[in-house]
C-alpha cells in the first residue's frame, strides 16, 4: 500500500517562506538539505507526518509560473473562526469565510489564504471527511 508522504512547491524567498508557513500552519523545518543549485527543505507539525516541501532555486529571482492546473494545499483545523482571526491578526489576509452545502446538509466550512509566492492554501474545519 502506498502511503503519502510530501508534496513539493518552489519558492523564491526561503526565509519568507518559512515565516509564512510557521506563522499561518504551525509547520517548522524537519529537515534541510542544500546542493549545488538548489536547497530542499522539508516543513511538518506534529498533527502529522506528512510533509511540504519547498525547493529553493540558487539564483532565481523571477517568480515561478503557477499556470492552470495548479489548485491548492488544505489543512484541517479545529476552530475555522479562531484560525481566520489569528491569520487575519498576523497581517496574512485570508480570504473570508465560506459554506459548502450538499442536498441541504453542510459539506465544509472553508477559507482561503495565499502564501508568499502565490499558492492557494484552504483552511477547512474539520467535519465530515475533512479530518
């Protein structure tokens, strides 16, 4: 059986990547690998093992082409309200606060943040299948 494990996305600014991800998710620095070219750094918090991934380019300054078929990160939490409050304290803009509904009943309760290099994160309540 396979089992997830990570999911990578490049960014330009390590530093700012990493404050944004601490700040927003709680995720810190796992581990950290630098090559010729290019730094891997693996981010995780202790709700579970699986992993994000950020690839540091050496010497790229042009922001990365996200194109269309990008959609987005998702982290589950356990107070939707607190979380956008904390988020919007920290001066990280989410997005306001949705429903989803399905044959009258609720299928989540979501919104979406931005990081620094413009990937999509959905904060979602846990309920349902969102665990």
């Amino acid at each position: 059986m396979a089992k997830a494990i990570h999911t990578m996305i490049r960014v330009l600014d390590e530093a700012r990547s990493l404050t944004f991800y601490e700040t927003a998710f709680g995720l810190k620095v796992a581990d950290r690998f630098v090559f010729d070219g290019f730094t891997l750094v693996y981010l995780r918090n202790a709700e579970a093992d699986f992993e994000l991934e950020l690839t540091i380019n050496h010497g790229r300054s042009e922001p990365y082409a996200l194109g269309d078929g990008y959609g987005h990160l998702a982290f589950a939490v356990d107070n939707l309200d607190a979380e956008h409050s904390r988020l919007t304290a920290a001066g990280l803009a989410p997005q306001p606060i949705k429903e989803l509904t399905r044959d009258g009943a609720r299928l989540a309760r979501f919104f979406f943040v931005t990081d620094p290099d413009g990937y999509k994160i959905e904060v979602l309540e846990r309920h349902g299948r969102y665990r």
